[in-house]
C-alpha cells in the first residue's frame, strides 16, 4: 500500500484499499462486479460516524480513523504462532474451522470430521457458484466493505434432520499486526437439525490489527441451534462484526455473545424471526476494562406472528471504559401474538465507566406483549462487605459478585464443556483486573 | 491477656455520634454477653469491629492481639481471627455456598501464610461441621443464604465460625427468629467452639439465650456506653426489671 497517498487523504487512501487488494481477492468478472458495487457503496457512505443514527454511540472515525491494508496471507512463522493459539483456545471435541488473517487454514481444520456430519466449502470456492453471499438485505459502510474485500470465510450446511454431537468452532486468528482481515461466512441449518456454532476470535501475537467479519445464517424449521461467539480479541484491536440470522417456524435459537477484548468492538445482528412459533434467546455480555469500547446492536424483526424473543444484555464496565447497547424489536403488522423482551443491566466497576442503552421498540401489530428494561449500577456494598468480612480481599471479593453476575447469562448454554470454556475465559478476564 | 480492647470508643455515622466513648476488654477464652436497648450501639460496636465501611471513628481505639485494628482491612481482621456473625446475613445470589466457603477458608489461610486446604481436606471438614449443624449438603449448593430460612442463615454463620475457626467470634443478636430447637442446635453449634484459646460477645436481648451459652461476663449498653457489668447473674435481673434503671445512667 502506499502509505503517502494514504496520508494525502482519507478519499484517496480508501480507494487505495481496494485497488492494492483487488488481485488477491477470490471472485471471478460477476464477483468483481458484486465486490466493485459493494466498494463504491462504502466509498460513498465512508467510516460510519456519530451522526448515522445506528452508529451514534460509536463513532468509527473518532475511534478507529481509518481502514488498515489488507494482512498478506500467512507466512509459515504466522501458521505456527496459529496453530499456537488453537491449541489454547479449541473447545475439547469441537469441530474446529480456522481462519487465519482471513485465509481459511486446512491443515489446522477439522475438515475431514466434519465431513461426516455437515457440508463445507470455503468462500472461495463458492463465490463463483453463489456471488449472492456477498448481498445482504442490510446493508451500512462497514457490510459493504465486508462484502468488497471478503478473503475468504466457511460456508457450512447442516442436513435435514442431522443431529450434531459437537460444537462447530470457528476460529478466527489475527497474526499479522496493523493490518485488517475480512471473512465473510454462511452457515444453513436444515430442518430438524440440531446444531452447537460457536465463533472465537483471537490474536496470536498481533498488535493493533482490524477484524471485518460478517456471517449469514439460516434456520430451517423445527431446529433447535445454539450459535455462541467468543470475541476475545487483541487489547488493541478492532472487531466489526456483523450477523444475518433468518430462523424458520418453530426453531429454538439461542444466541450468546460475550465481548472480552478489543480497543473497539461492534457486533452488529440482524435476526429475523421468519416462521411461526419460534423461540430467540439472545443473550450479551460485554467485559470492558482500560479504554475498550463495545457496542452490541441487535435488531430482532418479528415478521410473523406467535413467537417468543428474550434478549438480555449484560456489562461489566471497568476502569474508563465504554458499554453500548442498542436493542431494536420490529413487529411487522402480521405479528400478532408476538412476545418480544429485552433486559439491559450494567455493572459499573468504577466511576469513569460509561454506559449506553438505547431500546427500541417498532411496533406494528395490536396484540403483542412487547417491552424493555434496564437497570444500571455499582457492585452491592453490603455483599461486598460480608464476603471481606469473611477474609476476601477487596478484588476477589468484587470477582465473585460479578462471577455471579456475568453467571447467570453463561448459565444458559447448555453444553457443559462449551459452558465451562466460557467461564474460563470470563475468569481470565477478571484475572487481567488484579 | 487481654484479647480484645476498645478503649473510650467514639463514633460516629453520618455526622450523629452512636458511640460516645466506648470501653470494653475481653481476655483470652472468655465469653461475654452484651444487652442493651434497641439503637443503643451494639451492632455499631460489632460493625465497627469488624470494619465495616460508613462508619467514622472519631476517637479511641481497638486493639486486638495487642495490634490496631482500625488500622486493618476487613479480610485483614477475618485473617487474622476476628469473626462477625451478623444480625442480618445478607443473600448473595450466584455465588455457591461451598465456592464461597473455599474461597473465604482459603483466603484467610494464604493471608496467614498457611497452605491452603486441598479439596478431599476441605470437603471433609465441610462434612463434619455441616452434619454436627444439621445443615443438609444440598443447602450448600445454593447461592449464599439464598432462600435459607432465618434459622438456615443463622446456622450457615456458626458453620463459617467452625470452619474459619477464629479467635473472637462476634453473635449479633444470633438468636433473632431461631425457633426454640434451632436455637438448641446453633448454640450447641457455639458451645463446641468454646476453648481456652477463643472468646466470644454475645450480643442479645434475651436471657434465654444465655441458659444455653453461659457468660462470663455481662455488660449492659445504653446510648453509646457499656453503663454496667456484672456477671451471668446480671442478664437476670434485667430480665425482670428492665433497662428503665441504666437510661438515666448513660
Ligand atoms: N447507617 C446508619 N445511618 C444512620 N443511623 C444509623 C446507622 N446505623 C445505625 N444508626 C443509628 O445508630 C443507633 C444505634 O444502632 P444499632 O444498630 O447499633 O443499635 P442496636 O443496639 O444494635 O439496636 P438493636 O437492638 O435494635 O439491634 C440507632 O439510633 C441507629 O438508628
Ligand atoms: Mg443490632
């Protein structure tokens, strides 16, 4: 990239970005057209900032100021720093799916055990076959630029009826410093399915580097699918993630995210609940500390009727750090019936720490129980006094009070091995803290 | 020796003087019982102890094992062997009694520069003392106090004192909402402590309580001062005549 016209000005710079990379990425004519549409689109919107009404809470040009180039591909030294940081971070008896800066890594992928159990290509074999899994119905600057600049990502699907015994786990590794990787993936659940998806993201020695990563994911009816993502990044890293989800009739689908890491972080999802008589749990905690930002933006679309939505949004915020919460639930005007919730509660840890929470509600239909609720707080003082009082120092004390409180969301995942490994990492966190 | 000593103990909270020059020694192996009025201080004494946070001393002091108390930590006191059993247990839901258990024990242990216990030890111990309690094993897996009852939180605070086994051990009002056999069972759970080494302030309005847990020593509190003494036999007399004499007193 070349790095004096990239300072000359931001325009300049980011049209850079995608020339310098163009020949890298995988796509024949009709996805080069896709891609160059999806360019122009970010090109014309640029860095969402704090007066795009979605973005208003972070502020991507404040926070982040520009693009980095894309990570070359890894070299053998970043192969063996990745393999590395599977080993540390692989869920026991998961499938594991790695991509590394980017790059799916078979050699480090649990390719030939999953054959048995679900169908799997990478992006860029498929590309060509499917250019619409760069299309979303979304669409803001930072999907757009996914969609331009996507290396590489799986694209998984599960049969009708396939009862998976263990976890999905794909992980994605950052090895290469100040340097951005894109992955785009797709994963189709069948009907009937029974799925454990799990999403890891994780340095392996990488400072200051850029993850854009955008998922899509579809539910067949009567599946019932546990989809967790571990974002677990870099202090210094940025993470841009976003989630299409459009789930059938009569699935269970429980979503659970937790934000450990990252100078800045976004999740953005967009669940459509697009079949009759399904169940969404979704459920964030976000574990800031230093000056890390972490917005969770979750838009729940109740496009037909009778179907239950949970969403509780749990922060732990420490230090100067910055919790943002953005819940929208959409009821179309089929949706009658619709129960749709959502629960906000953060934790301050100290007074600097910052939190933001904006739900909303769009509702369209007549007979629906819908609504939201949030509370916002210190640590409870006479806990903290009883559990000192019994001989726990002041930091071991507040890590069991907020083991209890961050509990109560892992408590919902259901596989024991998978609940235990999120502990683990909630644990290594409040570790940093002493 | 002298275990405990508060010395001319002021105190205030919020800006209102509660202790008004508070004095009170407690030797090795003794038990003492402390009555007094409501709002006369004696859970301020207990908390101030202990060292709960809210609480300005304005004068005084407190020494335990010859050291300055105020001068320590709350963890820092339970370490060194000063135990609180409180009036009002609070919940702490999401927190395993038995996580919490190991956690305190070992704790305390590390700052004491003692090995902390292995699991099979710490479990037998657990066993032992919540059997001796009457304290069912199931109890312990749920969150701290969660949905005990009152006579259940107030015996999970005895099983902490058999288990941390501390030098001085405070009972605020321990006999609060204890019907009369649970009452039986946690001060038998009390009277098993007993030892030359360990000494107790009862705090209580009630004789009754002092049948099953026999002090050496009774004092008598009233705004903010221990306004008599006396032995066991002075918990009778106030049974039948009141505090009505020791108002003017203070
Ligand atoms: N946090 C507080 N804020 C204001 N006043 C307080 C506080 N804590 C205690 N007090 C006051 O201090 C006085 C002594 O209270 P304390 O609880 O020590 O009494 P007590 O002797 O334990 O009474 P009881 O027998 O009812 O338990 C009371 O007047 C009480 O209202
Ligand atoms: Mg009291």
């Amino acid at each position: 990239m070349n790095v004096a016209v990239a300072k000359t000005g931001k325009g300049r710079a980011v049209s850079d970005l995608f020339t310098s990379a163009e020949g890298r990425l995988p796509g024949s004519s009709g996805v080069t057209a896709v891609r160059r549409e999806a360019f122009e689109t970010y090109e014309r919107l640029g860095l969402p900032h704090r007066r795009i009404e979605e973005w208003k809470y972070t502020d991507l040009r404040a926070l982040v100021g520009e693009v980095l180039p894309l990570a070359a591909a890894p070299d053998a030294a970043a192969l063996k720093r990745a393999a590395e940081a599977v080993k540390a971070h692989a869920i026991s008896g998961a499938r594991k799916l790695v991509l590394v800066d980017g790059a799916f890594v078979a050699d480090l992928s649990d390719v030939k055990a999953l054959a048995a159990e679900a169908g799997f290509r990478t992006l860029r074999e498929t590309l060509d076959k499917d250019a619409g899994l760069l299309k979303t119905a979304t669409v803001d600057a930072m999907i757009a630029l996914n969609a331009a600049m996507a290396t590489d990502g799986v694209v998984l699907s599960i049969a009708d009826g396939a009862q998976l015994s263990a976890p999905i786990q794909i992980i994605h590794i950052a090895t290469a410093a100040s340097a951005s990787a894109f992955s785009r993936s797709k994963v189709t659940i069948g009907k009937g399915a029974r799925a454990t998806i799990v999403e890891t993201f994780v340095a392996a020695g990488a400072a200051a580097y850029q993850i854009n990563d955008a998922v899509l994911v579809s539910v067949g009816d009567g599946a019932d699918v546990a989809h967790i993502r571990l974002m677990d990044d870099a202090p210094d890293a940025v993470n841009v993630s976003s989630q299409f989800v459009t789930i059938g009739a009569n699935v269970k689908y429980n979503f659970f995210n937790m934000t450990t890491g990252a100078a800045v972080s976004r999740l953005q999802g967009f669940i459509t609940l697009a079949g009759e008589g399904s169940e969404l749990s979704a459920n964030g905690v976000n574990l800031l500390q230093k000056t890390e930002h972490g917005d969770t933006t979750l838009v729940v679309d109740h496009a037909v009727p009778n179907c239950v939505s949970r969403e509780v949004f749990r922060a732990v915020i420490d230090d100067r750090a910055h919790s943002v919460f953005q819940g929208r639930i959409i009821v179309r005007p089929d949706a009658q019936k619709t129960d749709g919730k959502m629960m906000t509660r953060a934790l301050l840890l100290s007074d600097e720490a910052e939190a933001d929470n904006k739900p909303e509600l769009e509702i369209f239909a007549d007979d629906v129980s819908c609504g939201h609720g949030a509370t916002a707080g210190a640590l409870d003082d006479s806990l903290l006094f009883y559990l000192k009082a019994r001989g726990l120092p002041e930091k071991q004390a507040q890590a069991l009070l907020i083991q209890a409180f961050v509990g109560e969301a892992i408590e919902q995942i259901a596989d024991d091995g998978l609940r235990e490994h999120v502990i683990g990492i909630a644990e290594r966190w409040l570790e940093r803290r002493q | 020796m002298a275990l405990l000593e508060v010395k001319d103990l002021k105190v205030r909270v919020e800006e209102r003087e509660i202790l008004h020059g508070l004095t009170l020694t407690v030797n090795e192996g003794e038990i003492h019982a402390i009555m007094g009025p409501n709002g006369s201080g004696k859970s301020t004494l207990s908390h101030v102890i202990a060292g709960k946070p809210g609480y300005e001393v304005t004068d005084g002091q407190i020494l335990f094992k010859g050291e300055d108390l105020l001068e320590m930590s709350p963890d820092e006191r339970a370490a060194k062997g000063v135990f609180l059993a409180f009036q009002y247990p609070v919940e702490i839901p999401g927190v395993a009694t038995m996580n919490f258990l190991r956690t305190a024990l070992n704790a305390q242990r590390k700052a004491r520069g003692e090995d902390e216990y292995s699991t099979p030890d710490f479990l037998k111990k657990v066993r032992e003392v919540s059997k001796s309690l009457n304290i069912p094993q199931d109890m312990l897996k749920r969150g701290v106090n969660v949905g005990f009852s009152g006579g259940e939180k107030k015996r999970n605070e005895v099983l902490q004192m058999a288990l941390f086994e501390p030098s001085l051990c405070i009972l605020d009002e321990m006999d609060s909402g204890l019907d009369i056999d649970a009452l039986r069972i946690a001060a038998d759970g009390v009277n098993a402590l007993r030892s030359p080494k360990r000494s107790m302030v009862v705090i209580t309005h009630y004789q009754r309580l002092l049948n099953y847990i026999v002090p050496d020593v009774v004092h008598v509190m009233s705004k903010g001062r221990v306004v008599k003494s006396g032995g066991k036999e002075l918990a009778l007399e106030l049974e039948a005549s009141g505090y009505a004499q020791f108002e003017d007193a203070a």
